[in-house]
C-alpha cells in the first residue's frame, strides 16, 4: 500500500499578501476578484502562488496543489469569474462563519479557462500537480440558476466543469471538493444524478480522481450511489465522524484507493506526526478487509480557515507522516 500526502487545497493568503491586496484591491464587492484583475494585482498573486508551493515542497508533500489564493468565494470561485454568472447577496458557506458571493446563472456557461490559467502557471513550479475542484453537486447546490431550469442546472455545471478540465495542464490528481454531499445530501433519484454528474467531470481527465466530502459522513445511499462513479478513490472526513465513515466502508466497501482526512482544517491544534500515523493505523486496523492501492493522507477540510503559521505546522506534519519509510496500515 503506498501513502500518499496531499491537501484539498485553499490555503490562507500569507500576512504580506494580505496587505499588499488590501492596498490594491481595498474592502469592497467590486474590488473582489472577477477574472479581469490587472498586472499589480497578477503579480501579486503571482508571488503567493510561488509561496504556497515552496511551502509544500520544503514541507516534503507529495502531491502540490496551486493553493487557489484568488478563490475569493471558497469552492464557488470557478463560476463567480464567469462572464454569464452574476455575484449578488453575501450567503453563509454552510454552516460556519465564512461567506460568499451567491453566484447567480444568467446565461451559458461557456468555458472560462480561469482555473486552467492559475494551474498552468503552478505546473510551472512543480511535477506532482494536484488539481482541485467543486465537485459538480457541490457547486450546482451554492449557486442559483437563472437560466438552465429545474432538472437541467446540475448537467450544465457538470460539462461546465468538464470544460474548464479538459483545459488544464498534466496534472497527477484531481480533488472534487463534494461537502454538500454531506451538508445538503441529495434525495432519492438526484442521489444517482449527482453520481452521474460527478461521472461527467471525471471523464474528463486522465489523472487519478478523488471525490473528497467533509462535515460528517455521507447517507448510506448516497454513499453507495457514489461508489457507482468511476472515479479512483472517495475521501472521509475522519476528524467530524468516525463511526458512521467506517460503518460506511465496512458495510458498503470503497474504491480500490481512498482518501483520509485525518488532520483538522479549522482547528489550530496541530497533530504530530506520530499522532496520523497512528490514526492511519487505527483505521486500517478496523478496515481489514480493505488492501488499498493508495492511502491519500489529508487535512479533512480546506486550510484557508487557518493562521499563516499554523497552515505551515499541519503541512510539516503532513510532511513527516510523508517522510516515514513505513507506514503500515
């Protein structure tokens, strides 16, 4: 079994980046980010994408994400720079206290290629390239439509996504970040259609796909709808639920890989190496039917909810658990 070290990728912006755009964009919704920001602006973010990744090559990741520092809207970035999304209210991202611009769908969702710019320019930095996503039910579930109609909405963000994916550079993985899986799950017949979207989305690349939910474990029919997707690898979030995620995998199985959030995105709190290790351990312990391809090892949420400093420390974990020559689980 092979341990692979990744993140799902949103990194905090590092102080000096903060300031440095707070002078340049300043504090309001039309100095946001809409795709269309000039060279200062680039340059700066520029240089922090350079940043975030030195930080997870001098960590010893395995797989490096871009960081994604200009998601100004969280997993709703990819449609709030379309030119035929409109932003409008300021809307609770889920349950906790960041928020974000609802995207709102007044026309075709041509491809963009915004996501595919930040990569292309990351692919630059590194060879182990991870790609990150919303997942297609996720971002179809924070956006509101105004243009598809009812039942057509989730297709249209699924070859939405396909689209701005089969532009991005070779990458080794791609992340689709499905917490309203968990958070919003869908009913009965939409269970199979957002399996089906997530389906679409996959297709579209050559790499590894890993289906990453988080805030709890997903419905057991969800769960199995899930697993009808062809994808490499589902992710759980064992920091919010233990029992019901193995309960999900010893009841139903899993894919031939699989992804553990072991490390909390929102807590400061860092765990040591030792500490994922053993967690590692402890569930394949109780897995013992399951002989994994790859174990990706990862923050259970996105890090931009933490400190500079304390991002750094869960990657160095992170990188220690990489640096082990065994690891048995």
């Amino acid at each position: 079994m092979s341990i692979v070290t990744t993140t799902p990728g949103l990194y905090p912006l590092p102080d000096w980046g903060k300031d440095a755009l707070s002078g340049l964009k300043g504090h309001q919704k039309g100095d946001l980010i809409g795709g269309d920001e000039d060279e200062e602006i680039t340059a700066v973010y520029d240089e922090i994408r350079e940043e975030l990744i030195a930080d997870q090559r001098e960590a010893g990741l395995d797989l490096v994400v871009e960081g994604q520092a200009r998601w100004d809207d969280m997993l709703a970035h990819p449609l709030a720079v379309h030119e035929n999304v409109e932003t409008r209210g300021i809307v609770r991202y889920y349950d906790n206290n960041n928020f974000y611009r609802d995207p709102v769908v007044t026309g075709e969702l041509t491809e963009s290629g915004d996501v595919a710019r930040e990569l292309r320019s990351a692919s630059e930095l590194t060879d182990s390239l991870q790609a990150v996503l919303p997942g297609p039910y996720s971002l179809a579930d924070l956006a509101t439509d105004e243009h598809y109609g009812e039942g057509e909405f989730l297709d249209a963000i699924a070859d939405f996504l396909a689209g701005e994916l089969a532009a991005f550079p070779s990458h080794e993985t791609l992340f689709l970040l499905e917490p309203s899986l968990v958070e919003n799950p869908p009913e009965d017949g939409e269970d199979e259609r957002a399996s089906e979207a997530i389906d679409r989305v996959a297709a579209a690349t050559d790499a590894d796909v890993i289906v990453h939910t988080y805030w709890g474990a997903l419905e057991e029919k969800v769960h199995a709808h899930l697993l009808d997707a062809d994808i490499d690898a589902v992710g759980y979030d064992f920091v919010s639920d233990v029992d019901d995620n193995l309960y999900n995998i010893q009841e139903y199985g899993t894919k031939d890989s699989i992804a553990l959030g072991l490390l909390d995105g929102q807590n400061t709190l860092v765990e040591s190496p030792e500490t994922i290790a053993e967690r590692i351990d402890w569930i394949g312990e109780r897995l013992p039917a399951e002989e994994f391809e790859t174990t990706y090892v990862t923050t259970n949420t996105e890090l931009f909810y933490l400190p500079e400093n304390k991002y750094k420390e869960k990657l160095a974990a992170l990188g220690e658990v990489a640096a082990r020559e065994e690891v048995t689980a």
